[in-house]
C-alpha cells in the first residue's frame, strides 16, 4: 500500500476560554478526526460558520498548536519538521487577497518574501523565479512593479496563488479562496487551480461553507458540524447517499439556494 501524503490521525483541538468557579474552561473546536489526503487529491472540507475547518486548516499549516493526535507527511511526523520545513510542503490562500497582500509590498516583493525568508536563494534567482512564477498564474513579468491597488481582483488572486506557490509545496489549502470572487472571475481561478494541479501534481484542501462549490473539483469530500466530523466519503457518494441527516438537509438547502438565483 502506498503511503499517503498527509494522515491525520485523531488530531482535536479545544481553545482555553478563561475561568469560571477557578476552573479553566475550554471550547472544544474539534473532536478528534482522522482523514488521508493521497498525492494530487483535492478534499474539500465543508461546514457552516463556526465548524471547526479554519482551525483544521491553521493547526495543518502551523499556524496553531493541535491538543492532541498526530499529522504524518510522508509518513514522518509533520511535527519533526520546523516551521520553515512546514511552510514549504502546505502553503495556504485566504479568502481575500486585499487583506492577505500587504498594500505596501510591490507584487515583485509580495513573491519574493516567501523565497528570502525560508531560502538561502541569491537575489538573481529569486527574481527569475517570480518571473517564472507569474507567468505560471497568467501574469506577466511587468506586473512584478505593480502594487495590489493597481490590478483587478481575479489578478489579485492569481498574485495570492503565485505567493502560495513560491517555495514549491506539496499542499495548497485554499481557505474559502473562491468564495468572495465574482462568477466569471470564480471559474477563472478555479481553471488556474486545476491547471496547476496537473502541471505540478498539486494536492488541495478546498475549505468553504459553500458545497455546491467544491463538489465539481473534490474527489473527497468531508463534512464538519459543530466540531465534528460527521461524514467522509467520495464526492458522488456523499451527494448521492449522505449517511447523516444533517449533510443531506445541507446539501438540500444550497441546491435550493443555487436553483433561486
Ligand atoms: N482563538 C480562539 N479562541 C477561542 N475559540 C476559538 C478561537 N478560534 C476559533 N474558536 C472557536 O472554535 C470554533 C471553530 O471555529 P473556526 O473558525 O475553526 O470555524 P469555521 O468553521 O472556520 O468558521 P468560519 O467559517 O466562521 O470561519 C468556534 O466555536 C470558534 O468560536
């Protein structure tokens, strides 16, 4: 059997939220879940507000500490890895770029930070690697000089996936990236993505709140409530015959809502 790429096993989270009575009180964010991503898979993971996937999605990039369980990339412990090695193989995109690209950096800079931070690359190299890296999202070298207020949003977000994709990763977790995007500009990113994904043999986390957005390129798909992971399964599957009551009402009611507009 081979090893998948990344195996969570049993990983759980729950936040201190103070004292009551002098006893610490915490919130339980997530049960534990087990889940595989396997090499150029995409998983979306779907929830209403307050679920528990942004957390999922920061404890996987390191950017918040699990309570307990174990992340395995490759088969070793991401653990073992610091910071750097971590952000190296999961890189992650927002939901807005206009918040996530800091205004003050040109688009050269925003692309370079990532390089000179975690590599030992020379100047020169950094630079042909942004060039390379903006034509690979459909930008063009001249936007380099450009500052974010400068481009259009879609332009934007390609600048965010180029930033994502600066020091090579493994997994891009797209945390309810699509979400804010205008359709036209939605379907063009989402192409990118895919195209991406086959040229690079990317794998990726889709996180929405948004089913019918992940459900056309997801081949798996898991569904958190209220902390727990309450169904996982293959796309169709789930569509098809969601073991929980609770997915099937979730899938009802977003198809309701695209048949309204
Ligand atoms: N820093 C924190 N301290 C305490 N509780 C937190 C913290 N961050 C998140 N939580 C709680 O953990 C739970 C899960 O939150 P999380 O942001 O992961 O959910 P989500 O599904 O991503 O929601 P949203 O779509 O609104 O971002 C919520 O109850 C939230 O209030």
């Amino acid at each position: 059997m081979t090893t998948p790429l990344l195996k969570v096993t049993s990983l759980s989270k729950r936040y201190f939220t103070g004292y009551h009575r002098f006893k610490r009180q915490y919130n339980e964010a997530l049960a534990p879940i087990s889940f595989e991503l396997g090499r150029g898979e995409t998983l979306a993971i779907v929830g209403e507000a307050g679920s528990g996937k942004s957390t999922l999605a920061r404890i996987l990039v390191g950017a918040e500490q699990r309570s307990s369980g174990d992340i395995q990339f490759e088969g070793e412990s991401l653990e073992s890895r610091n910071l750097k090695q971590r952000c190296r193989l999961i890189r992650m995109i927002f939901q807005d770029p206009n918040t996530s690209l800091n205004p003050r950096l040109s688009i050269g800079e925003l692309l370079e930070e990532p390089l000179r931070f975690n590599t030992g690359m020379s100047a020169h190299e950094r630079s042909v690697q942004v060039t390379e890296t903006l034509r690979k999202v459909g930008l063009l070298p001249e936007h380099a000089d450009f500052y974010p207020h400068m481009i259009s949003e879609g332009q934007k977000q390609r600048v965010a996936v180029a930033r994502a994709l600066m020091l090579s990763p493994k997994v891009i977790i797209a945390d309810e990236a699509l979400t804010a995007l205008d359709l036209s500009v939605r379907s063009q990113i989402l192409n990118l993505l895919l195209h991406l994904q086959k040229e690079m043999g990317l794998s990726y986390i889709f996180v929405s709140h948004n089913l019918n957005l992940v459900r056309h390129v997801s081949d798996k798909i898991m569904v958190l409530h209220k902390g727990q992971l309450i169904e996982k399964g293959p796309v169709q599957k789930v569509f098809e015959s969601p073991e929980h009551e609770y997915t099937a009402r979730l899938i009802a009611e977003q198809t309701r809502q695209v048949r309204k507009r």
